[in-house]
C-alpha cells in the first residue's frame, strides 16, 4: 500500500499533524476529534490496493468500480456515506503540440478525503503544497481540498487554450501564406488540431454540469459556505469552455478556407493545362493538315512555304499565349 500512498496526513485547524501511518487509526482520530479530517492521496492502485482503502472509507461499490477503470467523464455522484468527483486535468505538450488527458477522482465523507489520480497530467503535490501554506482556507476541511484541486486544473485549462490559440494562429498564417505551403501536411496539422480541441472538450465540457451543481450549493459533504469559492471556479470553466468553442469554430472556418484554397488552385492547375494544350493542338494541327498526300503541296510548289507555315504556327500560339494571360489561365 505504501507504494501508491503517494501522501496521507490528518489536518486540524488548518495545519498538517502528525498521525498514526495505519489509515483505519488515523481516520478514527480525525473522527474523534470532530474539526479534524484525513487526506489521503494515491496514484493508480491496482484493485486488491484500493480494496483496502474502500473497506477503510465505506466507499460505495460503483464508485470504486469507476475509480479503478479511470475512464469516465467529469460527474458529481452523490451516495449515502461519500460524495464521488470526477475531474480530467489535460497536459500540453510542446515538443509534439499534443494534448493528453489523465483523471482525478475525489473522495469525500465524514471527516477524510481520497483522491486517486491516473496518468501524470494531475500532480497534487504542489495543490497540498499551497493549501497547506494557506491554513484558513484548510481548515474548511474536505470541502477546501475539493475547491483547490478543481481550482487548480480549471486554471490549467486557461494555459492550455492559451497554448493552442498559438498553434492555431500559426496555422491560419501558415494557410493563408502567399505560398500556400504543402497542402497535404497543411490538412493533416488542421485534422490533428481539430483533434487536441476535442480532446480537450471531452476533458471541460463536461464538467459544466458538476461546477454548476457545487455552485448551486446544498451538495452533501460540501460545506454550505463554499458556494462563492465554486462561482470563481465555475467562472473560469465557462470562460475556458467558450475559448474551447471559439478555437473549435475557427479551425473549422480555417480547414474550409484550406478546403476552398485547394479547389482554386485546381481550377488554376486546370487552366493552365486547358491553355497549353491549346496552344499545342494549333501547331499539331497544321502539322497534320500539312503533312497530307496531297498533289499541290506547298514545300514542293513554293519554296517559302514551310517558314511560311512555321510562323504562322508560331503566331498563332503566341497570339493565344497573350489571350490567355491576359485573362489569368497562365
């Protein structure tokens, strides 16, 4: 067990104490002293792990069936001794321009708190970090971890639309270059974005839903006084989520201008083949019609006749060749 316990302390008043390493012992003596509560955090247990942790905590049955699959979307359950929350922090990547999601559940009941966290997108060392330097906001108990670990991975919903509004503005300049670029990569980068906001929508669309009952309030285990802390939380989930939709929609505006691009240059490409093979039927032609078996033949009768033939042939081409770029299919 103590290889996924990655922490576990008892918090009273606000401040870290020194509590018994057994978990059962410890959630009795945050119990007895009744302003007291354990936190204990665990990283990706295997079913016979957490099955010592569910028996310690009362954890219901299908609760503990969607913390161990760890993949679910972002939900509020509510169950007779625990409140269950699902959150999916997402990570940017830089060296790739990739978004990837992991999972976050927490735990919440009389006087302790579990979370369990899948994939390494969700650290909560530096969370309890902060909550621990700042005692009035810990001592509201469960309900403080809950608010700072959902605080924590909305707020990084914001730097990551951050980070993809840049991509997505180098790929709209990189679209609309006089150049045009390499169509085939340029459609394949727009798909593979299109596809790193989705996954980035699976993670905060949802989430909606949760933020907006804990904001409402009169959510069992939440402390009633946490509505305002929720608001702020819910406030930049909204504003995360409409940066979401606004990035979704201009990719979708930036592949159909891809999209009308390459039809334009088709008909361009089209063009230009319609015009030189103009241009060659002119002298193919003449070439044939001056090639018959015929008895008056110009070069045998007349001595100027193939130049004669040749600068017309010549002329006529360069007559179309003026035509045709005069309209732009050269």
């Amino acid at each position: 067990m103590r290889r996924v316990i990655v922490d576990s302390a008892i918090y009273r008043d606000g401040r870290r104490m020194d509590g018994p390493a057994d978990l059962s012992d410890a959630l009795e003596e945050a119990r007895a002293t009744g302003d007291a509560f354990l936190w204990v955090g665990l990283h990706e247990p295997s079913g016979a792990e957490f099955d010592h942790v569910a028996s310690e905590f009362a954890l219901h049955p299908l609760a503990v069936e969607d913390a161990l699959k760890a993949h679910q979307r972002p939900k509020l359950e509510v169950y007779d001794d625990s409140l269950f929350v699902v959150l999916k922090p997402i990570v940017y990547e830089p060296e790739s321009d990739r978004v990837s999601s992991g999972e976050l559940m927490v735990f919440m009941g009389d006087s302790f708190v579990v979370t369990v966290r899948h994939g390494e997108g969700a650290p909560l060392a530096e969370v309890r970090r902060r909550l621990e330097a700042d005692p009035e906001v810990l001592k509201h108990g469960p309900t403080a971890v809950l608010y700072a670990v959902s605080d924590a991975i909305v707020d990084h919903y914001l730097d990551v639309a951050a980070e993809l509004q840049v991509d997505l503005e180098e790929l709209e300049a990189d679209v609309f270059a006089p150049s045009g670029g390499n169509p085939a990569n340029t459609a394949e980068r727009i798909y593979t974005a299109k596809r790193q906001v989705l996954e980035f929508r699976r993670a905060s669309g949802p989430l909606a839903g949760p933020m907006a009952r804990l904001t409402a309030g009169a959510v069992p285990f939440v402390n009633e006084r946490s509505q305002l802390f929720f608001r702020d939380v819910n406030d930049h989930l909204l504003r995360s989520n409409e940066q979401v939709e606004g990035l979704d929609r201009l990719l979708s505006d930036v592949l159909s201008a891809h999209l009308a691009q390459m039809g334009v240059r088709q008909n361009d490409d089209m063009r230009k083949i319609s015009a030189w093979a103009a241009m060659a039927a002119v002298p193919t032609m003449v070439a044939g019609i001056y090639g018959m078996n015929f008895e008056h033949m110009p070069e045998l009768r007349w001595v100027g006749s193939y130049p004669a033939v040749i600068v017309v042939m010549v002329g006529i081409v360069v007559a179309l060749y003026r035509v045709f770029k005069r309209r732009g299919w050269m």
